[in-house]
C-alpha cells in the first residue's frame, strides 16, 4: 500500500473507539447472561441450585452497594438497613394486604430510596470512617426498632402464606428455576444501569468525588448532589434484592434480614472481585458464596463461624496481593500482552 493510499484512509475517531468499547461490554455482557440462564437446566441438585440463586442475588446486592461504595467511594455498612425495608414492605403488604411481591418490592424500593436521602442529609457531612461508623450504628438502630414493632411481627417475625406456584405472587415450592431467573434478572438490571452511569455525567462525577471530594468541587462537581443520588441508587435496589429474598425464603425476623452480616456480605463481594467495576461484584460472589454456603453444609454445627474465618482470610490475602481486587489480574496480563505486541 503506498503513502498516499496510506493518507486517505481516516484515522478512527476517539468517539467511534469508544463506542466500540461500550458494544463489546454489551456483548460480552450478553454472552455471561445467556450462559448463566442456561446453568439451571444444567444443575438437577436442589441444593446447588439454592447456591446459585443466593451467589446471583448477592451478585445483584454487592454490585448496588458498588454504586456508592466502589464508584463514588462512600464504605457504608449499613445497607442491611435498606435490605430490611425491601424485605419487611414486601413481606407487609403481601400478608397483611395481599399486595404481590412485585408492587411490595417497588414499595420497598422506593421507600429505601427516600430513607436514604434523608439519612443523607446528616452522614454525607460526615468523612471517612465516620460515614462508615454512622451508617453501621443507623443500620442497628433500625435492627432494635423492627425488633420491638408489633406491626411487621416484631421479633416473632412474618410468615409467608403458602400458595400454587406462580410468577404472579412469586412462589415456587417445587421448582427454583425461576427464582435463578429472577435473581439473574435483577443482577441485569443493576448491571446495566451502572453500565449506563459508568460513562456518564454521574458516573464521571462519582469517580472525582471517590478520588478527592475537595478537588472535584473546586472544579465545580456537585458533591452532595452526587453522593445523594448514588445512595438512593443503591439504596433502591438493595430493596429490591431485600424484597425478593423474602419471597424466596418465606418467612423473615429482624435478625434474619437486617443483622451486620448481610451489610458486609454486600461489600465483600465488590471489594474481593474489584471495586468500582462492572465485574467485580459477580467475580466475587461466585467465589464467596459457594465457599460460605459448602462450608456450612458439609461442616454443620461444628462449622459455625467458618464463614467469617473464610472472609477474613479471603479480605487479607487480596488487600495484600491484588488491593484493586481480582479482576486486576486480568487487566495486569492484557496490558502485558499489548506491550508485547507493541514493536
């Protein structure tokens, strides 16, 4: 090819490179959800299919807790708080007023939404480990107050009525595909809306704030704004994967849907897969919760507590290897190999 053929041919365009990059993740994307909607015709053991519904919701969890807490950098743990809500409307409005699941869910969704903005408000003023410490001491207050609440059963809880299996109410006795359906659904759906935010105006906003808060409001970054609607982002979700836990399991108490362990199961995921990646929360989950999950079953009594050594060693062994998370490893040997490849 000569130079001057060479010279005709234009040059791609930043834009058109980026909008090839954003195809590429949807297919990509397309290909891991197609491939997990398969796995449960695959797996006959009920058992197995109970991990793989618990790793999907998880998944869906970990990544609505990673739109604040990996993108805009606000640690909260206390987002069983908003898991509460979801699970305790859902639970409300089913048994007490025959609302199905899917109303009680955006019920619970939005309510979360409107708490987070208001406990917002206060804890956004706050930095740090504060933040961090404000919403754990939040979240257990919200544990004591269900506690002592007559109305959504107080410590006695809400058992779930047993009725035909349908997509209607959202029970399946006999069979739990559609709930690895619903699970895969939800984790989509979150996915895609951080996929969306990733490269927007929002998402640029919360990764200046997440890097230094006072340097991107000098450069004129609404940050209370921005921590505000990456809270009732997450937030909203974390509802909706509150309210379908109920469904799923039937019957909830305080301590089954609103303890510390749920709001550290959310973020250990993102943190262990890679904070503040569209990945990471799925990587994650898909190593945490079958290891915690086996561990139970074929240890039993005597595993009790397994699952927290195994987050403890799990945390330490990627804060000292990989601090960006797993999904750094594949990141490191790409850019390698283009290196490679660059004469």
């Amino acid at each position: 090819m000569t130079s001057t053929t060479l010279a005709a041919v234009p040059a791609a365009s930043p834009e058109a490179g980026f909008a090839a990059r954003r195809r590429r993740k949807l297919l990509v994307a397309a290909v891991v959800f197609a491939a997990i909607a398969a796995l449960p015709y695959g797996i006959t053991d009920v058992y197995l299919q109970n991990v793989l519904i618990l790793t999907l919701m998880y998944a869906a969890l970990s990544q609505s807790w990673n739109i604040l807490g990996g993108y805009c950098g606000q640690i909260s743990l206390g987002h069983a708080l908003y898991f509460g809500i979801g699970a305790y409307a859902t639970s409300v409005l089913f048994v007490n007023y025959g609302i199905v699941a899917w109303g009680g869910m955006l019920v619970g969704g939005v309510l979360s939404a409107l708490v987070a903005l208001a406990l917002g408000w206060p804890c956004f003023r706050l930095a740090g480990h504060y933040f961090s410490i404000a919403t754990i001491v939040i979240a257990e207050i919200g544990l004591l107050l269900v506690h002592n609440w007559d109305f959504v059963g107080g410590a006695m809880g809400i058992q779930w009525p047993f009725n035909p299996d349908s997509w209607w109410t959202l029970q399946f006795a006999r069979d739990k595909v559609p709930y690895v359906h619903f699970a895969l659904g939800l984790f989509a759906v979150v996915w895609f809306v951080t996929y969306l935010i990733e490269d927007s105006r929002w998402g640029y906003w919360w990764r200046a704030v997440k890097d230094d808060a006072q340097a991107a409001e000098s450069l004129g970054v609404e940050v209370f704004r921005s921590k505000m609607a990456a809270a009732a982002v997450s937030a909203f979700f974390t509802a909706i994967g509150g309210g379908f836990y109920a469904a799923y399991v039937s019957y909830i108490d305080p301590e089954s849907v609103m303890s510390f362990r749920f709001s550290l199961l959310f973020a250990l995921p993102a943190v262990l897969g890679g904070i503040g990646t569209l990945w990471g929360a799925l990587v994650g989950a898909a190593i945490l919760i079958p290891l915690t999950e086996i561990s139970r079953s074929y240890l039993g009594g005597t595993g009790s507590g397994i699952d927290l050594m195994l987050y403890g060693v799990l945390v330490m062994a990627i804060a000292l290897a990989r601090p960006e998370g797993i999904l750094s490893l594949f990141r490191r040997t790409r850019s390698a190999r283009n290196q490679e490849a660059t004469p």
